[in-house]
C-alpha cells in the first residue's frame, strides 16, 4: 500500500461551480413541478419541440429505441456493471461508489417526484420528471468528474467537460424519449435537472464520508502506537 489518499470525487476545483449548477438545477426541477402538476397534455414548449422533433422513422426510430434501451433496467444494469468493475481495476473504489450511489438517487429521486407532481401521459403514466433522461445524465456526469479528477483537469476545463458530457447524454435520451413518445420535453428537462442536482450533491457526501472514516483510522492507529 502507498499510503496516498484516493483523489475526491467531487475535485475541490469544481466544487464552487457545480454546487451552483446543482441549486440552478434543483430550482428547475421545482418550477417545472409546480407547473405542470397534475397535467395530463403537453404545454405550449412541450407542443412546440414535439411538432419540431416529429414521427420518427427508420432508421432514426432503431436510433431511439436503442438509447431508450440503455435507460431499461437490463441496459442500465450492463452500464452500471461495466463502470463499476472498471473503476475498481483503475483503483478508485470512491468513483464506483458514486456510479451505484448517484445514478441511484438520481432515478430514485424521479420516481419519489412522479406521484408528488401527478403529471401523467398516454392513460395516465406518470411522466414527470424522466427516470431515464435522470439515470444517462447521472452516469455522464460520474463519468466526467472521474476524467476530469483523473486528468487533473483545471476549473475550466472540468466544468465545460462535466456539463458538456451532460448535455450530450441528456440530449441524446431527452431526443430518444420525446420521438418515441414516452415523455413530454419537458418531463426530460426536468429529468435532466434532476441528475445535475442529485450527482454533485452525493459526490460531495462520500467525499465527505470517506475522508471522516480516513481520519478516523489514522487518529485511532496513532492511539494504538502511544
């Protein structure tokens, strides 16, 4: 053993700006759910992206169904079970903690806010806000932070990457949900939202836990040794 402290999941050079990007986020997710609770149509930005996304066919249809996939429970859990592994063998058992922790509560968060805001769609699915935009944007957003701590990125470049592999991941399943019909745009904002609020929030909690139980072992192996 080396002895070195594992890196924060939550690099100290993000903290100021994700932390603001998390309570930007967390205020989104309200507004949207005190708009739209109890609505069973689409309002008026829900019915203009949907006229300008349109009937998607093959093979853009094959596209969707294929990212909708990844947000199913058998594609999330080949997601989760190919992240983890990956990175325990890269030695960063914080980093994996936050994959099942993170993306866990974003998509637990989602479906704790369906029934509270009762937005519901096709015979009264509860659609607000979605899981499966929430659980793509969390696992980018875990993924980007751990490049961003492995390359020693600066604030700059680790926000731009960490938002960028967000909006690139919430796009592409907010696209796939809204063309096949599962959910209203803005049930895929919010659902977005949501990861961007949970991620940061729980990266900074096992930070937190972890270095309290390093520092209690440390303090207790100096009591042994007196």
């Amino acid at each position: 053993m080396s002895g070195r402290p594992e890196p924060a999941v939550l690099p100290p050079s993000l903290r100021a700006w994700l932390g603001l990007m998390a309570a930007l986020a967390t205020l989104m997710v309200v507004i949207l759910g005190a708009l739209y609770a109890g609505h069973s149509r689409p309002g008026t930005v829900d019915a203009w992206v949907q006229s300008a996304v349109g009937d998607v066919g093959s093979p853009w249809r094959h596209f969707a169904l294929a990212t909708d996939f990844l947000g199913e429970p058998v594609g999330a859990a080949l997601l989760v079970g190919t992240a983890v592994p990956c990175c325990l063998l890269l030695r960063r058992p914080r980093a994996a903690v936050l994959i099942v922790a993170g993306v866990g509560m974003a998509v637990g968060t989602t479906k704790l806010l369906k029934p509270l805001v009762g937005r519901t769609i096709h015979d009264g699915h509860l659609s607000y806000p979605s899981g499966h935009t929430a659980f793509l944007t969390a696992l980018a957003l875990v993924l980007a932070l751990f490049a961003a701590g492995r390359l020693s990125l600066g604030r700059t470049a680790g926000t731009l990457l960490v938002f960028a592999a967000a909006l690139v991941a919430g796009a592409a399943m907010g696209w796939a949900q809204v063309a096949l019909g599962a959910h209203y745009p803005t049930d895929v904002l919010g659902g977005w939202c949501t990861a961007l609020a949970v991620v940061p929030a729980t990266a900074w909690l096992i930070d937190r836990t972890a270095d309290r139980l390093v520092d209690g072992s440390v303090d207790a192996g100096q009591q042994q040794r007196r």
